[in-house]
C-alpha cells in the first residue's frame, strides 16, 4: 500500500479533546500534495496519527453550514448553559 502523504497547510481551530489529548479540529489538508480541502478529523497531539475523518470542498463546507443554520443551534447552547 503506497504511503499516505499529508500537509496541514491551515490551522482553523479545535472543535473538542477527548481523554487520551487528541482533538478534533477543522484544518485545511493536502492530501498526496492535492489541493488543500477542508477536513475536519482526530489528531494526536503531535498530529502524527489522525482518525477517521471528514474531507470537504468550500462549496461542501458551505452546504454543510446552511444545514447547520437550519437546524436552530444558535437556541441550543442558551437552554444548556439555563440547566
């Protein structure tokens, strides 16, 4: 099986961090020295091991947004933080 080559080549942010320190973050990838994507997986502290993820276009990444918009989040985190 041919090497799997990776370049974070932008940073975005965390999205969480699970007991063992790696965290889900939202970064721009190449992939095989493809144009970078969106990709939003599981990486280890050192970003040497990944998990399963998720590799979007910004039309992609776009689309997943106004489904997210549509769904009326911004009210969710209000009725956590009264409970």
């Amino acid at each position: 099986m041919a090497e799997l080559k990776f370049e974070i080549t932008e940073h975005i942010g965390v999205v969480g961090e699970n007991a063992r320190g790696w965290s889900r973050e939202l970064n721009m990838v190449s992939w095989n020295d493809r144009e970078p994507k969106y990709d939003l997986r599981d990486w280890s502290p050192d970003h040497s091991k990944m998990g399963k993820g998720l590799t979007m276009t910004a039309d992609e990444l776009v689309a997943l947004k106004e489904l997210l918009d549509g769904l009326g989040l911004d009210d969710f985190g209000d009725d956590m933080m009264e409970e």
